[in-house]
C-alpha cells in the first residue's frame, strides 16, 4: 500500500468516526493513529529517539 493510499483511509476513517461518533471521539482515534505511528517506526528503526530528544533539547547535530 502506498503512502498516498494510506493517507486516503487514514482520512476516511477520520471522517466517518468524526460524523458517526462525534467531535472527541474523532481527536482520541486521532491521538492513537499518531501514537500507533510513531510506535511503528521505532520498531521498524525509522526514528532515532536519541535524535528526537536531542533536537527537543537544542542539542542538534547538522554533521
């Protein structure tokens, strides 16, 4: 499946818990598709978390 393919359901998803649940129910599905996310590029070693807290706490690195 490609990104652009992904992006489309993710939304679409989006939407239909938006219109059939409702406004907060939208922002929690939301909250756990970014936290799925990040999780997944961890564990797919994507996303250097080393890195990620470095740059949150100024200490970047452009070598």
């Amino acid at each position: 499946m490609t990104s652009t393919k992904f992006g489309m359901l993710a939304g679409a998803v989006l939407a239909l818990v938006w219109i059939l649940i409702g406004f907060w129910a939208f922002v929690v599905v939301l909250v756990a598709m970014v936290v799925g996310a990040v999780i997944g590029r961890i564990v797919d070693g994507r996303l250097d978390l080393r890195a990620l807290a470095g740059a949150f706490q100024g200490k970047r690195s452009s070598s």
